[in-house]
C-alpha cells in the first residue's frame, strides 16, 4: 500500500481522521467490528477503501483522497448501498432474553432480563445486528423518521465509544475478580478497543444464528417444561402447560440465569444481565 505511515504516533491521528469520514452505523458490514476498527485497518493498511455500503461511493472517494490510493467500486461482497432502516420489537413476543441487548454496539435498546425490550429510536444507528440472536424473531425493520447526517454520527460514535469503554471496565474488573489483571494491549488503546468490540460486537455467520436460536429456544422450552411438571403435580397430577411465551408476563425461564455446559449465548458482557 502506498504511503502507509508505521509510526504510532502518526497512526492514532490518521485512524481519527477516518474515523471522522466513516458513517458511524457501526453495522460491521466492513469486516470489521464498528467503525474504528475498520479505520484502524485503513489507517494500517490492510483493508481497502471499498468495504463500507453505509458509506457507499461518497465515502470512497474521500477515503481515496485522504489515503492517496485510487478510488474503486463498492466490494459486493460487503453488500449494497440501502435506504436507513430502524429497528422495532413486538412487544407481544419479547420474552426478555437479553440476546439484543448484547448485540447492539451503541447500547440503543433498554430492557431487563424477563422484561419487554424497547429500541430508543433516536440512538438506532439501523445496523441490524439485533435481528440475527432474537430466538423468537420478534425485531423487525421500519423505515427511518430522519435521515443519517453527521450530528447522528457524532452521537453514535459517542456511544459506541462508552459502550467500549464500559466493557473494558467489566473486563478489566472481572481480571481482577480472577487474579489475573489485564496486561497493557501489546498494540495500544485502538487495537484493545477493537478487540472488546470484537469480543461485543457477535458477527453471527446466517446459519449459524439459526443454529443458535434453535438452541436458544429449545432450551427455554426445557426449562419451562421441568418448571411446569411440579406445579402440575401440586396441582394434583393434571397434566401440566407450558408457559406461552408468546403471552405478556408469562413465567419465563430467565435467560440471564448462570450458563449451563455448551450454553451457545456470548460471554456476559451486558449490564443488565450483570445487574
Ligand atoms: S458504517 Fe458499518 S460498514 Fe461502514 S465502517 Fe462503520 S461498521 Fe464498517
Ligand atoms: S437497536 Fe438493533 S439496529 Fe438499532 S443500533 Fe441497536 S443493534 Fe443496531
Ligand atoms: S432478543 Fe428478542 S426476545 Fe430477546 S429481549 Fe431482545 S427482542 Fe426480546
């Protein structure tokens, strides 16, 4: 790559000078898991310039005049340039398991374990990474009330950058817990972002979401079924139901509850499972 600079001091201003220039959905379509860590990987060199459909054809010009590299046409394989679409939950068939929340990268939905989930609107960056973990596929797309333009940009950078720095703290916090604090990122603050947000940020492979909702749903089925049985028995021996979960306020087994052996959910980084 032409005129890369190695030098980490002038690597830090040129990953914020892209930074600056990206869209800030933080929707991974990159490669990459939000917007900073696909500046980083412009700024070193190994991404090309043409892997961001928010961004479209604007955004590679830019990126070709800031890098000196030639411009080129969007990648296909990061996907197409589309109108913003936002996200809703039916509150009908939330059953509070938490899974969005995990996945989204500026902490834009609310809720609590068992609890219905609602998207804030005016912090959705329609990156879509919420759609995927839902086991009960009750996250659908909306069309956008606004249009995306550097004032939302600036606010989910901000939030994506507290969310990272939230999740250090768990980490580092959960280091010390065990005995073992976090040695110093051998490729300084951007690179340990990039790797937390990684960590976060669940890129899920199409099956395998399939995969993992099934797991998901059949073991909260199990549960509801073991919990059932005793109260059917105490109910004297009728054959017991399973909790709806599809019914506001049924009893449903709380997601957020200790792993069990080959648990498939991501590692507990959300603060309302931490609670
Ligand atoms: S908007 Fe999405 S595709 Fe573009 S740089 Fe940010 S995370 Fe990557
Ligand atoms: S609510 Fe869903 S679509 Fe909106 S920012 Fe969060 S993960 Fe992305
Ligand atoms: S992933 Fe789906 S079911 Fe779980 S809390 Fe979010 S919206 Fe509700």
């Amino acid at each position: 790559m032409p005129g890369l600079p190695m030098d980490a001091a002038l690597l830090t201003p040129l990953i914020q000078s892209i930074d600056a220039l990206l869209p800030q959905t933080q929707c991974a379509r990159c490669g990459y898991p939000g917007c900073e860590p696909y500046a980083a990987a412009l700024a070193a060199g190994t991404a090309a310039i043409n892997q961001c459909p928010p961004g479209g054809e604007a955004l590679i010009g830019r990126l070709a005049e800031l890098l000196a590299r030639p411009t080129l046409p969007l990648d296909p394989r990061h996907g197409s340039a589309t109108a913003l679409e936002l996200v809703a939950i039916d509150e009908e068939h939330c059953i509070g398991c938490t899974l969005c929340i995990q996945a989204c990268p500026v902490d834009a939905i609310i809720g609590a374990p068992k609890q219905m989930h609602v998207v804030l609107s005016d912090a959705c960056t329609g990156c879509q990474l919420c759609i995927p973990p839902c086991p009960v596929d009750c996250i659908r797309s909306v069309p956008a009330p606004f249009v995306w333009d550097e004032e939302r940009a600036g606010r989910a950078r901000q939030r994506y950058q507290a969310r990272a720095a939230r999740l250090e703290r768990l980490a580092r916090a959960e280091g010390a817990r065990l005995g073992a604090a976090a040695a110093p990122h051998p490729a300084g603050a951007a690179s340990r972002m990039a790797d937390d947000c990684a960590a976060a940020v669940p890129v899920v492979p199409a099956h395998a979401g399939e995969v993992q909702k099934r797991v998901i749903i059949e073991r909260v089925l199990a549960r509801a079924r073991s919990r059932a049985r005793p109260r059917a028995a105490a109910a004297g021996g009728r054959t017991g139901s399973v909790p709806n979960a599809s019914v506001p306020n049924a009893s449903v087994p709380n997601a957020c509850e200790p792993d069990q052996p080959g648990d498939p959910r991501p590692a507990d980084t959300n603060k309302a499972c931490a609670g």
